[in-house]
C-alpha cells in the first residue's frame, strides 16, 4: 500500500521522528512504500479561506503543499504524526490538515488513516484524538489505529519507550 505520513515536529531528531521513524520501519519491511513528509521542514502557508479550490481542488497558493496534496490524491493511507502542543497537534501539522480542504474537493484514493501522538504528560490526548476522528468520519476514512504515547518530556525520550512496539500492531492493520 502507498502511506503518506504528515509529520508535524520541528524538533529535528525529536520523540515524534523517532515514532515514525519505527513505524517506517516495519512499514517497508511489511512492503509498504512510504512518502515521509516533515511538514515544519516545507513552506506550507495555513489555509486563506478564499474558497478558490471549490470545486477543482485546486489551491491558489503556490508552495509545497502541492507535492503533499499530489501524494494525497494517489495514497491508500494517511497517517498523522504530531507531539502534543498546548493538547492539539503542532500548528504546522494543523496548517496542512487547514489545506486538506482542497483535496477534499478534488478527491482521493485514501481508505484508511492513523494517527500517532506523544506528548510530556500523561490525559492530554483527547482534543486532538477527537479532531482526527471528526475529520475522518466527515472524509469517509477508516481509523487504523491510534499511538497514543506520554511521558516523553526529553528529547529522546522515545528512544526507550515500550509503546514503541505498538507500531507493529498498526502495521498488521493496515
Ligand atoms: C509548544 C509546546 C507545547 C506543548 N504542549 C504540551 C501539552 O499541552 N501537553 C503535553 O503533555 N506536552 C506538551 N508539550 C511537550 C511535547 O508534546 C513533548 O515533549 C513531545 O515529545 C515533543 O515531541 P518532539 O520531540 O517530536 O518535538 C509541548 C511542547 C511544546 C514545545
């Protein structure tokens, strides 16, 4: 299956590239081919509003979220990756999720989505847990399967993390 992972750290080398990088990982060696996008590393400008993609899905921006939004159109999966900043994902991360609009128009063959989140304390998961079901249900998306992983104040903390082993189970259900 193609997978597109959104990435949304800026931390280089930080608890949430760990986490996909695990997940790619066990992704290719299952036979997946991956498009890996560290979306705080593109420029990716938040949506205008303007409603100029309605209804070619074309976006009146001219930036990176173009190749993303390519991927997008041919991808099977979608998966979310962000830490948790102030109980959401990173305002990078939301900036392309903002842009998804135009894809919505234009359309894709996405089937399934997951969303892998860490954080530095524990019970912060559930706005932004809630925001990916949301946008699933409304785009006709399967959930195949959600990361949930706290406690990872340092950097690096993820390096050690026993829920790093939950990737595997995501994988097999994709
Ligand atoms: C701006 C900012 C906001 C954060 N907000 C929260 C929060 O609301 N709850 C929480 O548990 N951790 C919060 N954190 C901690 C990060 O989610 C956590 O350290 C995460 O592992 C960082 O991932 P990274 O290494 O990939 O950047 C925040 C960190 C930053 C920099």
């Amino acid at each position: 299956m193609k997978i597109v992972i959104l990435s949304g750290s800026p931390r280089k080398g930080g608890n949430t590239d760990i986490l996909v990088e695990a997940f790619g990982e066990k992704a290719k060696a299952a036979g997946h081919a991956l498009r890996i996008y560290r979306v705080a590393s593109m420029t990716i400008h938040p949506c205008l509003g303007c409603d100029g993609c309605n209804p070619d899905g074309v976006c009146v921006q001219k930036d990176d979220m173009a190749e993303i939004s390519e991927a997008i159109r041919g991808a099977d999966v979608l998966l979310f990756a962000s830490p948790i900043y102030w109980f959401s994902v990173s305002a990078q991360l939301k900036a392309v999720i903002d842009r998804l609009y135009s894809t919505a128009f234009s359309g894709s063959s996405v089937k399934k989505a997951a969303l892998l989140l860490n954080s530095g304390s524990p019970d912060v998961f559930t706005p932004a847990v809630e925001m990916y079901r949301e946008i699933i249900a409304y785009l006709g998306w399967e959930d195949a399967g959600i990361i949930l992983i706290p406690d990872m104040a340092e950097k690096g903390s993820m390096r050690t993390a026993l829920q790093l082993r939950e990737v595997e189970a995501l994988v097999r259900n994709l």
